[in-house]
C-alpha cells in the first residue's frame, strides 16, 4: 500500500478519539481503498457490472486527497475512465467521489457496485433505515435495533420498475412494501460492540436512480446503483461519504441528518401546527371538538372532491365562480352542491377557530376522469384555437389538447397477458395508450413543462385564494418508480433507450413548487407510498397510507423523524391489541389517523369505543409536538433490556417514550445529552392516567438514571429545564 492519508477527529465533544480516528490508503492490488478505524479494518471499492479494469495510477494532492484513474471496458468494446476521489475531512469523515467519464460513441449503462468491506465477526452488528432488520420477517419488528450480519437485499424506496413483471409488483399501486424489504435512507452503518461503528452514505443531493442495498456475512455492504447513463458529454457522478464513529447507529445518521439537513427537516416551520393525528374526510357537520382535542387531533386532509375532475383542483375561475363538483363513477352517488373557493377556504377558516389545521387534497401523477383514449375525432366544423379557446370544463379535450405531451404512455412491450386487474377500470390500460387509474384517470409526467406549469399556476389559486388553508398533501407518489420512454432527463437508460425517470421530473417540479408554497408559509405534506430521501427535499410532512400489515411503518418513522408524520388507519384497533397499537407508534414518533366522522376508508367516529384508543394516548402524543430523533450516540437504554425507548427532542425540551414492558418498572439511563447535569424537571406521563408525576433522576457519573414505573407496559418521560 502507499498514499497513506491519516484523519483524525479535531473535535469529537463527547465521542471517543479512538472511534473517530480513521487512517487510509490505495492498495492497487485489490483496486481500491484500504484503511481502518475505531471499528477495526475495512476496505472501499467501486466496480463496474460485467467490464474489466485496467489498474489504477494514483496521485495524491497537497491537501491528502487520493485520486484514482482507471479505464474500465464492457463487454460490448463500451470504454470509460472512471475516477476516484478519496477525501478527508473533519471528525473522521472522507468524502468518496466517483467520476464516469464516456470513451465510447454510444451510450451505455451497467450496474454500479460501491462496496464498503470488513472483516466480520461473531459479534459485528448492521444497521439500515430499513423496513426491518435483516435477521427476521417481521415487518413489525424494532427497526432501531441493529441486526446480524445475513444476507439480504434491500430496494430503495420501492421494487425497481421492470418490464416482465406481472401485475405485482410493477403495476404502481402494488408497490406498498410487503414481499420485498426497503430501504429509505442511502445509509449503512457496520458495529463492532466496544470498539466503534462506520457508516458508508450516498449523498441525496446528487441524481439517483434505481438503488439497492446488499449485505453479505462476510461484513461486505454493497450500494448498487442502475439504469445510470454513461454517455460523452454528460459524466455518471455518485458522491459518498465514509465516517467513523462510536458502537451505534444513531451517530452515523445524526451525522447525515446534519450534513444534509435541508432533506430532513421540514422548509416550513410553521409545520409544527400540524403535529398530531389527522383525518381524511369531507365532513363539514358539527364537532366534538374537546374530544378531538384531547385525542391531539391536528388537522384534516380534506377529502371533500370539491374539484371538477381529477387533476384540475383549483379551475381558472374568480374566488367566488362556481363550478359543479367531481361526480365518482365508483365513489360517490349523490348530486353535490356548486363550489367556489371562497366556499372552500370558508371551511378552513372555521377548521382554524376551532383550533384545527385543513390540507387540500392535491396529486400530480394523475389527471383527469373517465378519460376516453384515443380521444374523439374534432367535429368537422370545430374552428376554435383549442389552446386559447378550450373550455377547461371538457376533461378529455383539456388534456389531449391542452397537456398532451404530458401523458404517460404505457411501453410497448409491457407484458399484460393473463393479468387480472383489480378494477375493471384500469384494464383500459393498453401497450401504447395510456396508463389507466382511479376513476379513469391516466397517469402523467410532472415533469413535463406544460403540465409543470400548470401544476404551479394552480398552487398561485391556492396561494392567493385560499389563505386560511394550512396547504396542501399530495396523493399517489408510488408511480415515481416509472420511467417515461418517450422522454429523455439526460442521464437515465432504461433497456438500452434514453428515457425519464419519474423521480427526475417530481425534483424537476418541487424544486419550484417548495420555494413558492415555503414562500406562503404553506405546507406540503405527501402520502409517499415510495421512501426515498431526495425526494422529500420539499416536503414537511407525511399522511402516509400505510398501515401495520404491510410493512411501512418503520421506513416511514425513519424518513419522517423530523417532520410531522401521520400513519393511516382504515379501521377499528382489534380488541386487546390497544396498547400494542399505540406503543409502536409512541416507540417511533408517529400519530396514528384517528376516528373522525365520515373518514374516507378510515377509522370511523362511531361507536364510541373507537376513540378510546387516542383518548388514553392523547396527551403522550401531545407531548411529541415538534418532535426530532435524537441522535446522540447511546442516548439512550432501558437497563437489562426490560423495555423499548427512544428519545425526541420537542418544543418544550425532549421525551422518552418507554414502550412494551416487560416488567412494573424500567430504568431509564441517558447519556451524552447537555441537560443531563442540569436543573431539571422530570413528568411521567401513563396511557389512560390524566394527571403527569414528578419522578427523580439520579445522575450517577455521566449517566443520568431514572426508575419509572410503568402502566400497561408504557411510559412517557417528559423532560424540561428549570430555569
């Protein structure tokens, strides 16, 4: 080995600087990156699908950075160089830069293998921002303990979208996570309990495509990158990080979340108002409001179909224009009343004196209603300019004429053979037309500028007329996953054609649309259905229509940890699993959908034993408001592993919820937090208890212990400074 670069941690607070020193070289044997750390050894190396490689010549620069060059040849004749960059920086940290640079004529594209190494043994410990640990099938299980190392390969965000898939997993709506395991942060973390812990990270900032996450026993962590372009004039760029850091997973994201932390919290501060349960609802009657209260009620997604037909949810008419409301084929039967947005931010005004928030219901991957493809034939003596003329009324006419370009047509060569559809409307769908969904709407390319800028124009209306509107939440993000062939972002090849990755066109859309909502002090909460990090950029928080059986809860609790976060509930909580219900998502800082009247495919407000579950929790959900992870590295334990925990910062100080008991009392220890030898004031609040107890801590060196009782196997610590 040569080009040896040492770094040392110049200022680790409360970390050891045996865990965050980090010492590395080249080593052209292997053709990549060797050193060790507090964990012990480890090795860094990129590969190219099915190439060969020339060996390496490195240089190394005044300021320690490692450069790699190496031609890499497919098999094929395709050439590319690719280059290394290997980086110290502060803290134990380096940055890992990777350059492919085309050599060839034509584009191509192979898998690229980012693959951090070590010598694993008996005890060494991994962990992700995962669905479930690695070492079980539970989807339910503890997603904040670390797992052993099994092998396993986790998709980012959701199945990678291929052609000769049946109806699951390719067909979008399938894509709640049940057979497969997910990912949803691009992070990896290996632990050497006692010694130290390393993590290896992509940065979100860059383009990422289709990703997966691969663990193997022998300590190798693989991040494996798809469908990215290698073409002249436009270089494949990955960067990644390496940092080195104590025996927990916590130091490695809290890092991350730092570095990066415009994906992590949310752009509009005044987010926090919506910090609790939610509904989704069109319900415009009376309200118990102190019960909805006391179940920490915050706000409802407005399921009010006040629009005229999907996609146009504000039409180009004045505050007070009426226009006749969306008549369902499936979903609704009754004649509705006119609606003008001044009706509509009415009912937001009233929400708000009643101490509660409104989104409006919002989706930009679909469009339309009854959609007939192809379109009729213009009558013979139609002579409007059908740009400056149309009738937005008119659905079909309105999108074939007016957003056309922004239809997603379905690929030829999709297999739909022997599929049976789930609803007879979506077997419209055919190779070459369009991609046919709820109440006949087709799906569309938000990235498309025509239907781009009329998403936008739209949130102006909302802007502009709706001002007692909290803001909006965006349904459907699950056909991100797509790829529009009849398109080209300049970096995807999906089997060997440029084409455009859904995802490039929604970061292409919220890169203007966060600015001008975040600019009104307006929201923007999303149901995701796909996890991914660099997709959440603009986003403030989650009405996630996920719930316990299919897996979804964990990687969602992880992406939202900063951020309001609501999980659905589609009905009653079984009898006797109460406690059990609640517990999971206390453990994870996320509010449960709660019963409200009239909740669309949710949980009902009748009888009244469907509340009691959000009654008995109300103010330990409460006491979440504002809630963010902390990530202190072992910040916190339950002595003898009697019970679960985690901590969150809030608006008030911090809370520890105490969770799945397994005896009357847990100790709680916390550690490495600055409140700790402080003067402070410690609540205990129980499920189902109105009045909050004083405990005592105990600072016992640098750990502070709390003997709590508990009730129902659960707890809550609520943790303020005395000033």
């Amino acid at each position: 080995m040569k080009n040896i670069i040492t770094l040392i941690m110049a200022s680790a607070g409360m970390a050891t600087a045996s865990a965050m020193e980090m010492k590395a070289a080249y080593d052209e044997a292997s053709g990549g990156f060797r050193g060790s750390a507090g964990i012990g050894e480890w090795t860094l190396k990129s590969t190219l699908g099915e190439t060969t490689a020339e060996p390496g010549k490195a240089t190394q620069g005044n300021d320690g950075t490692l450069t790699v060059e190496r031609r890499v040849k497919g098999k094929e004749g395709e050439q590319c160089l690719v280059r290394e960059t290997f980086t110290p920086e502060q803290g134990g940290t380096a940055k890992w830069e990777i350059e492919i640079i085309a050599e060839s004529d034509l584009p191509w594209s192979a898998p690229i293998s980012c693959a951090l190494g070590h010598p694993a043994k008996p005890t060494t410990r991994f962990w992700s921002a995962w669905d479930a640990p690695a070492d079980t099938e539970n989807k339910i299980e503890d997603p904040l303990r670390t797992s052993a190392l099994v092998p396993k390969v986790y998709t980012y965000g959701a199945p990678r979208y291929m052609m000769n898939r049946k109806l699951y997993p390719w067909y979008s709506w399938g894509q709640r996570p049940r057979n497969e395991n997910y990912f949803c942060i691009p992070i990896v973390t290996l632990i050497e309990p006692g010694a130290g812990g390393l993590s290896l990270m992509a940065s979100p900032e860059q383009t990422l495509l289709d990703m997966e996450l691969a663990i193997e026993p022998d300590g190798t962590a693989k991040f494996l990158f798809y469908r990215h372009r290698i073409s002249k004039g436009t270089p494949v760029k990955l960067t990644l990080y390496l940092k080195s850091h104590e025996d927990d997973w916590r130091p490695g994201i809290g890092w991350m979340s730092r570095k990066f932390d415009a994906f992590f919290n949310p752009g509009n501060p005044g987010v926090v108002e919506l910090s609790g349960t939610a509904s989704y609802s069109g319900y415009d009657g009376e309200l118990d409001v102190e019960t909805l209260k006391n179940m920490n009620y915050a706000f409802n997604w407005r399921a009010s179909f006040d629009w005229p037909y999907f996609g146009m949810f504000l039409p180009p008419v004045g505050k007070d224009e009426e226009w006749t409301p969306f008549q369902g084929k499936w979903e609704r039967t009754a004649p509705r009343k006119p609606v003008t947005m001044a009706k509509m931010d009415d009912y937001s005004r009233r929400m708000n004196e009643k101490g509660f928030k409104v989104l409006d219901y919002f989706n930009v991957t679909e469009f339309g209603t009854h959609v007939q493809y192809p379109p009729p034939p213009a009558a013979a003596d139609d002579t409007r300019d059908v740009w400056n003329q149309l009738d937005w009324r008119d659905r079909n006419e309105f999108l074939f004429n007016r957003l056309a370009a922004a239809v997603y047509r379905v690929p030829e060569q999709l297999p739909l053979d022997g599929v049976v559809w789930p609803n007879s409307h979506w077997a419209k769908t055919k190779p070459g037309g369009c991609f046919y969904t709820w109440e006949e709407s087709v799906v569309v390319d938000c990235g498309e500028p025509v239907f781009r800028d009329f998403i936008l124009d739209q949130l102006r209306r909302h802007i502009e007329n709706l001002p007692h509107s909290s803001g909006i939440c965006i349904d459907r993000l699950d056909w991100l996953r797509l790829y529009n062939l009849d398109r080209d972002d300049g970096v995807s090849w999906y089997d060997g054609k440029p084409a455009r990755s859904l995802v490039w066109s929604w970061n292409h859309l919220m890169h203007r649309m966060g600015p001008l909502m975040h600019g009104a002090g307006k929201s923007i909460f999303v149901n995701p259905i796909v996890k991914r990090l660099e997709i959440m950029r603009q986003v403030d928080g989650f009405l996630s229509e996920t719930d316990d059986d299919n897996g979804g809860m964990n990687g969602l609790a992880i992406i939202g940890m900063n951020k309001p976060t609501v999980l659905w509930r589609g009905l009653p909580v079984p009898k006797g699993q109460e406690d059990v219900f609640m517990q999971r998502r206390l453990h994870l800082g996320i509010y449960p959908m709660c019963p409200y009247p009239a909740n669309d495919h949710g949980v009902g407000w009748d009888p009244i034993e469907n509340r009691q579950p959000w009654l008995d929790y109300g103010a330990m959900m409460a006491a979440m408001k504002g809630k963010k992870w902390v990530l202190e590295p072992h910040c916190v334990e339950i002595a003898e592993n009697t019970a679960q925990a985690n901590m969150f910062e809030t608006l008030e100080g911090w809370v520890v919820p105490i969770t799945f008991g397994k005896a009357p009392q847990a100790r709680v220890l916390l550690r490495n937090m600055p409140f700790i030898s402080g003067n402070l004031r410690v609540e205990l609040l129980h499920p189902g208890v109105k009045e909050a107890k004083t405990v005592q801590p105990i600072l016992n060196g640098d750990t502070l212990e709390i003997d709590t009782p508990l009730h129902r196997g659960c707890a809550m610590l609520k943790i303020t400074h005395l000033k």
